[in-house]
C-alpha cells in the first residue's frame, strides 16, 4: 500500500487517473506491465489474489 499523504501516493493517484481517462485495453496494460519488468509479480498477486496455480 502507498503512504497516504506522500508523494508516491499523488503520483500514482495521477497515474491511475491517466490510465482511466485513456481508457486503455487489456494488452496496452499488459504491454505496460512488460515494458516496466512487473508482469511475473503482476502474475504472481493476481494467482494469490484469485487462488490460481501456474
């Protein structure tokens, strides 16, 4: 979770709000997420949250 109050928390309620207003697609995101190296960990939060197995 981000500090509330912190900047990290204004840049990525700013990032969030960007994201929303593009409207972006399942493989823009996806895209995103590779480009940044966070697809394995975005992977991995999504199989616990959802009780996945690889």
């Amino acid at each position: 979770m981000v500090e509330s109050g912190s900047l990290k928390e204004y840049v990525v309620n700013n990032i969030i709000g960007l994201i929303n207003e593009m409207e972006l697609d399942g493989e823009t995101v996806q895209d995103i997420l590779e480009q940044t190296g966070m697809d394995e960990q975005m992977f991995k939060q999504l199989s616990v949250k959802f009780n996945l197995q690889k």
